[in-house]
C-alpha cells in the first residue's frame, strides 16, 4: 500500500482507505439522527367514547441512486405514488399532511427516501390489508 493511502491511528497500527472509509460511514451512520422532525409518539385518543391509536406509518420507500440534486430527483416518483390508488387513499386519510424523509441507503451508497403518514389504527389496518408491502 502507498505511504498516502493510509492513515496512522493513535495506537500505531495503519489504516487502509477502504477500510477508514467504511470505519467513517459507521460512524455517521451512528451518530445520524434516526427520527425526523416531524415524528410524534404514539398517541391515543377518545373519539365517542373509543379510544383511537394514531401513530406515524412509513407508507412508501424509494431508493434513488447517487445523482447530483437527490431532493429534485424525488420529485417525480413521488408525485407518481401520489397520484397512484394508493398514494390517493393515505393524502385523503392521513391526520396530518404527510411527509417524507430522506437517509443514506447503505446498501447501494445511495439515499433512501421514506413517505410516512400519521393515520388512526383502522386507516393504518385498512392500509396495510389492501395495499400490504410498501416497498
């Protein structure tokens, strides 16, 4: 290995590019916050007199590749889902206009993009009854 592809670490021993590479996308990977801004617990409330789960739902997960704009590449399947049956029913019965996410993919060093909903336990049952796997 070439003396400028490896790094001494405090302990003496050397580390490889890859290898230092892989150690840093663990780290961010670790210390990356996992719940976005719009988040919220599980709440229940009491609506004629039945108690009613709400919680958030990822709907919908996109992979997107390595490209330039990844949030102006989004655009366009995310607007496909929303116009598609499904995306249709979770933009009519969500309890607060949904909202997506986006994370590094570590499978493909890519990014990947979540549509979550905040939908009662009956939506979410329905949802997950008619539509099933969301990727």
């Amino acid at each position: 290995m070439r003396r400028g592809h490896c790094r001494n670490l405090p302990n003496g021993h050397r580390l490889g590019c890859k290898k230092l590479i892989a150690l840093l996308y663990l780290c961010m990977a670790i210390t990356h916050k996992t719940q976005p801004d719009h988040w919220q617990p599980e709440q229940v409330k009491i609506i004629n007199d039945k108690a009613v789960r709400f919680c958030d739902v990822c709907v919908h997960e996109i992979r997107m590749g390595d490209v330039e704009d990844p949030d102006l590449m989004i655009a366009e399947p995310i607007w496909k889902w929303q116009q598609s049956d499904a995306g249709q029913f979770i933009m009519e019965h969500a309890v607060d206009k949904p909202y997506w996410t986006s994370t590094m993919d570590p499978h493909s060093y890519g990014h990947l993009y979540r549509v979550v909903a905040r939908l009662s336990e009956q939506t979410e049952t329905f949802w997950k009854l008619k539509w099933g796997n969301i990727k």
